[in-house]
C-alpha cells in the first residue's frame, strides 16, 4: 500500500520537474545580454496564434512531421509524465487524444473526442460520448471506459486529480454514453480539467497490468517507436473517429536547448520547435515565423516554506525578502530578460490581471522588518535551496547578495539534482526560500492557484495556510470569466501580497513555433497543441 508520504513525493516531483522546465534551466545557458526586439513581451506573450494565416489552403495527406520537444515523455502514462504542453502533453495528446480542448481565439473550451458537455448550473455536468468510438485495441471507448480512466487518474495523483477529487460529488456512467459529474458547489471552468490529463482517455488494457503498462488510446495517433533520449515516433491512427489523420506519422525530436531547435528549424531539419527562452522566441517573433504563444504568470517564484519553526514562519522575515528582492535587476543579471520582470499574480499579459499595485523594492523597509525580527531573537539566517549548475548558481548567489544586503545572512543548498530539490522542499521542508515556477495559464488560474497555495493541496511547496484563501480560491473556481473574476482574483492577490505567500519573479511563456511548410496545427490548453488536423506540405 502507498503511504500518504510516497504519493506526495511522486506528485512533488512531477511538479518540481515542470518548475524546473518553466523556469528555463532546460534551455541552455543566457550570457546575460539584454534581449534586442521589435515587438514589446507584452504583446507577444498573449495566447494565441501568432503569423499564422487562416486559410492555408487544401490539406496534403501524407507525410511526416518532425517536432523537436521541450522535454521527453519518457514514460506514456499522463499519471506519471506530468500532462503539460511542456512535459509530455503533446504526445500523449496524440495517443489518446483529449475529451476536451480549449480555444484561445474564444477563450472558450469545445468537444474534442467527446460529443459535448454541458451545464445548467455548473455543479452537475453531463459529459455526452461520440458513437462507435474504439479505442485502437477495438474495445469501446465508453462511459465506463471513461469512469474507470478518470478513477485511475484521480487515484495516482495525476495532475489537478487531488483538485477533481476534492471537488468531485460523484462521477457515474448513466448509460453507455454518457457520463454525469456532480460537484460540491459550482465550477464554470471544470471543462478546463477534460482539456488536460484527466481528459486523456485510457483503454482499460492499458494499465490493467500497472507493472506492464501499455499506452493504448483512440487518439489520431499510434505508438510506433521509443528511442530514449532520442525520439518518439508516432504513426496514424487509420481508424480514427474522425477520419484517418492527414500525416502518416510524427517524430517528436530531442534536440536539446532552445538555440539548437531554433537552428534545426532554420536548417529545415525540424518542422516544429517548442521554446521558451525569450531571446529565441523573440527572434521568431520578429522573424514572422509562424506558431503558438502560451502565455503563463508566475514564471520563475520564489517559494517561501511557511512551516512552523523555520525562519520564513515569520511574516516579518517574508515581508522583508518581498522588499528586498528586485525582480528586474535579478533577470538582468542571470537571463538579460529584465523586461519580464513582473511582481504582480498574474501578468501584464493576463486577461486575470488585477488592479492590485505589485510590491516595490524598498531595502530600507526591509532593513526594519529584519532588525526588528532580530530583536525578537531571529539569527538572520535563510536557507536557500536551489540547482547547482552555472545558471541555477547565478541566480542564486544574486538572491543572497540581495537578502544579504539586507541584513539577513543566506546561506545557500545547492543540490545536484531535481530529485534532492524535491527531497528537500516537498518532502522534509529543509528549506526557506527556492526557485521555481508556478506557470499560471489563463485558460485556468483556479487549478494552478489552488495548487500552489490551497492548505489541503499536497503541492502546496511551503505548506502556505489560511482559511481566507482557501474561501477565496474555492470562490474563484465558481467563477464564469475574468470579467466575472476580477473581483475574488483581486482578493486573492492583495491576501497573497499580505501574507507574503510566495515571490513572483516574472512572466514569459511557450512557443511552438513552426515552418511554412506546416499547417492545421491547433492551439489548446496546458501549453500544448493537437496534430489531428495537421498536415504539411509534400
């Protein structure tokens, strides 16, 4: 049996390794020039479709399309590949394709493999099934299909399954088509979850061996090949609900940092890159190449452990290292990107974005908040835990000459690997203050919030509590639109400012960005894409 400690592990680090991705470590090295560019970061780091035109013309069947990832989906199973655009989503997508997509045009989420889904309240939903659906095993992707993938999906601690679980009343197949979820009160954006992994549809015979996996779907594509540190290669699905895929097949392409995609795509040896590195995805902005923006808040944190006895327990000592940091300089001096720098909850970029004034830098502000935390006995130690290699170092020792300057004395854990990271942080809470990412899509803010600050949410990095955010988050997922929103999302970030929940760092986001020769590519939510349109030119 799992113990309450080992599936928290195994989510933590799931989510330690998106931080890490997020946050650009897996992007190569910034020399820490600043970034030339035409188009302002506001206006490009705004979901959507950017140089693309509409009308592409008549779709070519056949060939393949070569797609280099952010990051390998080592392992097929969306409750232990975390079932981002960045980490896996995308091919997995592929496979077993999604109940639900979201639009960033209408920022409104329409039926992928399902036939609709639909509310009169947003408490009870009635998700309907397409007919004659199969899986590629030829068995029937029904209700109770979809029940006993979802259960799955919740019990493996998939991502947001503690949030559905938390929410979720009952699911129940009502007849062979047709699934009804019940919530505890209501959730507008619930749709956002069948959009993402638990959406991912799995044939029963694909984890009915849990030792043997297999990754059996009714997505548009079939697993063909795994080259570890290589490849994925993916081949039509001919029987697809609707219809054979225009592509034979996709390689998915580990091609390394974001500057090697970017010349592979250029040297026409890739069709599609994923990048997120400002400087690389700015030039192809400015070059009129053709892609996908995923806008997301909260890229890179600062993480502060709120557990009792550490030295971040103390509002004083939180508040002073609010004041103390300086976003812009700190990006300026590790990545050139100060023009990211953004202490608000959401960005400037956000259709979420508040009112609410982003804490300023005032060192001798800080300077106060320390003396008078000494005077009541603290030693004006802070321990930061982060990587160890020459970027995550960088940062770091720019964070301690920051705080140091302060009055506070950082001493800093620099670990070699994600897994002590995890160890560290989830797991014994060895820590005060850590780099990461908490990357905040506006398709659905209530999920990521929730996750990172909710006091039940076993992501939750520093243990953050208090019952008013817990009220406030449980009212944001009742919410329709920002617009409807912007009220609580405002709540929400003067309670976080207050209590000094965590440090936001900056803002950026995703680029799948792709060559003239591909077309039918459709944007959908997590920072993810769907080939099942897809085609290029022969």
């Amino acid at each position: 049996m799992k113990t309450p400690i080992s599936m928290r592990t195994r989510l933590a680090a799931t989510l330690c390794v998106l931080a890490v991705a997020a946050t650009g470590c897996g992007s190569g090295s910034n020399d820490g020039s600043a970034t030339a560019r035409k188009v302002a970061p506001e206006e490009i780091y705004r979901d959507g479709l950017i140089n693309v035109e509409k009308d592409s013309g008549e779709p070519t069947k056949g060939g393949t399309l070569r797609v280099a990832e952010y990051s390998e989906a080592a392992v097929l199973d969306p409750t232990k590949t975390y079932p981002t655009g960045s980490t896996g989503l995308n091919v997995m997508a592929s496979i077993y394709d999604t109940l639900m997509r979201y639009d960033p045009e209408t920022t409104e989420y329409e039926p992928q493999l399902a036939e609709s889904l639909s509310s009169d309240d947003s408490t009870t939903w009635t998700l309907a099934l397409r007919d004659g659906v199969k899986f590629t095993d030829g068995t029937p992707l029904d209700a109770d299909a979809v029940v006993a993938s979802i259960n799955r999906f919740i019990t493996n601690r998939g991502l947001h399954g503690q949030i559905l679980q938390a929410n979720l009343k009952s699911m129940v197949a009502t007849d062979a088509s047709t699934v009804t979820f019940t919530f505890t009160a209501p959730w507008p954006r619930f749709p956002a979850l069948l959009a993402a992994g638990p959406g991912l549809i799995l044939a029963p015979a694909a984890y009915a061996d849990e030792k043997a996996f297999k990754p059996i779907g009714a997505g548009p594509f079939v697993l063909e090949s795994q080259s570890p540190g290589e490849k994925t290669v993916v081949k039509a699905n001919e029987d697809y609900f609707d219809g054979r895929p225009n592509l034979d097949g996709i390689e998915f392409l580990q091609l390394g940092p974001d500057q090697a995609k970017l010349e592979s795509l250029q040297a026409e040896e890739a069709d599609l890159i994923y990048v997120s590195q400002d400087k690389v995805i700015t030039q192809l902005v400015d070059d009129g190449v053709s892609g996908n923006m995923s806008g997301i808040s909260g890229a890179p944190v600062l993480n502060l452990n709120h557990r009792e006895g550490t030295a971040t327990s103390d509002l004083r000592v939180r508040q002073a290292i609010q004041l103390a940091f300086d976003a812009q300089n700190y990006l300026k001096r590790t990545t050139g990107q100060e023009d990211l720098a953004d202490r608000g909850l959401m960005a400037p970029t956000s259709i979420w974005r508040t009112d609410v004034e982003p804490v300023e830098t005032d060192a001798e502000a800080a300077k106060k908040l320390v003396e008078e935390a000494k005077a009541d006995g603290f030693d004006g130690k802070l321990r930061y835990v982060g990587m160890g290699d020459a970027d995550s170092k960088a940062g770091a020792v720019a964070i301690k000459a920051m705080l140091d300057a302060v009055g506070f004395d950082v001493q800093l854990d620099l670990v070699s690997s994600v897994a002590d990271v995890v160890s560290k942080v989830y797991v014994e809470g060895a820590f005060d203050l850590a780099r990461a990412s908490n990357s905040i899509p506006d398709a659905d803010p209530y999920s990521a919030l929730d996750t990172a600050m909710n006091s039940t949410s076993a992501a939750n990095p520093g243990r953050y509590a208090n019952p008013e955010m817990d009220r406030l988050l449980g009212e944001l997922r009742g919410v329709t639109d920002p617009e409807d929103g912007l009220t609580v999302m405002t709540e929400i970030e003067e309670l976080w400012k207050k209590d000094a929940a965590y440090v936001n760092v900056g803002f950026g986001g995703f680029f799948e960005a792709w060559n003239d020769n591909v077309h039918g590519i459709t944007p959908t939510t997590q920072t993810a894409v769907l080939f099942d349109d897809a085609w290029v030119d022969n």
